[in-house]
C-alpha cells in the first residue's frame, strides 16, 4: 500500500492526521537533521498501522516535506 504523507518536523507533539484513505499529515517532534525526523516518521508509521518498522520504506521525498510511503503487510 502507498500513502502521501505531508510531514511537519519540529512540531509540539507527535501526531498522525488522516485526510483520506491516501494521504495523511504527520507531526513529527524530531527536526529534520540527519534523517532524525525520517526516523521519526517510521515509528510513528508503524505504531499508527500495529506493524514493524521494518516493513516501512520512504519512496520518494526523503528530504522533502511531501513523501511517499510504502507500506508493505
């Protein structure tokens, strides 16, 4: 499964919005230095969806705010 997902690293909270079945918006404490809030992102992902992080892959927009996410069950 692909999803977009808009990050906001920096932010107050961790948090996940869902906008659709594709797209979510996701906040992210971690700043964006040396892939800290990638990393983030990963385990937020995997805790949101009750799957291993491991089972999670950036697919595009690894330094943008915009990414594609798959997401392999």
């Amino acid at each position: 499964m692909k999803i977009i997902v808009k990050t906001k690293p920096g932010a107050k909270d961790n948090k996940i919005e869902k906008v659709d079945e594709a797209n979510y918006i996701v906040h992210v404490k971690e700043p964006p230095i040396n892939g800290r809030a990638n990393a983030a992102l990963i385990k937020l992902l995997a805790d949101y969806f009750d799957i291993s992080p491991s089972l999670i892959e950036i697919v595009s927009g690894f330094m943008a705010r915009v990414k594609v996410i798959e997401i392999n069950n």
